[in-house]
C-alpha cells in the first residue's frame, strides 16, 4: 500500500438545508470519516447535504481544504480559520445531549455554548439532569 501522502484523498464538504457549509475536511475514506463525525460532531445533525472531491495526493487534497477554508468560511472549522462564524441566531438555542456523549464531546458541547450562544441539556435515561448555558444566559436568568 502506498504512503497516505501518495494516496488518492478526498476533500468533502458538509452543508445545511439551505446550502450553508458547515465543514471541510480531507480523508482517504470518507465513509468512515462521516461516521467518526456522527459520533463526535455536535454540528453533524445538521448536515443535509456531503459533497466529495477527490484529489490525486493527500497534500494535493490538503492545500485544497486550506484554500477552501479560508476562502468558503465554514461554519465549524477551527483549523485554518481566523474566527468562528457560527451565530446564535442561526441555530437552535437548545439542546440535549445525554452524559455518555458528552463524556466524548465536552470540548465540542462548550464550544458551542460559548460562540454559538446555545444552551445543552445533560440528559440520563432521557431525563434532563443539568445544562451548560452560555455565561451571559446563565448570568441573566439569577439577576
């Protein structure tokens, strides 16, 4: 088997419903790489649309996704990026994640608390058992 430099390598583009491009990122086998995303990525449930280029080399594939990054501004890149665009107002302000995921998660859940303003809900068998809330949230609703 050839060196993963060497390697044909895909670059994939997630959207949203309405086309907004969520991430961009390279692998030599984006089936799998969709299924580590569903488990660990807090934004895969909003992907609606993947699409997958695939390039010649992985450093081909690479400087690929650099210039898409940069010039596509995804929404969830942090890599490459000069400042997170996602928005409250663009998405739910709540949700649920039971403790298992975020056992996984955390980083990913207080990230998206803190730049997209959304309140997540620790659930146990279902039940809400606690929540991380934005600072500014948090800090109106004891005022």
């Amino acid at each position: 088997m050839p060196p993963l430099t060497d390697r044909p390598t895909a670059l994939y583009r997630c959207k949203d419903t309405t086309g907004r491009l969520l991430y961009v990122g390279v692998t030599t086998d984006p089936d799998v790489r969709f299924k580590r995303h569903e488990g660990t990525a807090p934004w895969w449930p909003l992907v609606a649309e993947r699409l997958v280029d695939w390039h010649p080399t992985r450093p081909a594939a690479e400087e690929a996704e650099a210039t898409a990054i940069k010039d596509e501004s995804p929404l969830y890149n942090r890599a490459g990026s000069d400042s997170p665009q996602a928005l409250a107002e663009d998405f739910p302000v709540e949700r649920e994640v039971s403790k298992n995921q975020l056992r996984l998660r955390l980083a990913d859940v207080l990230h998206a608390s803190a730049v997209e303003g959304r309140i997540t809900y620790i659930t146990s068998n279902g039940r809400r058992v606690a929540a991380i809330a934005p600072l500014a949230v948090a800090e109106a609703r004891t005022t």
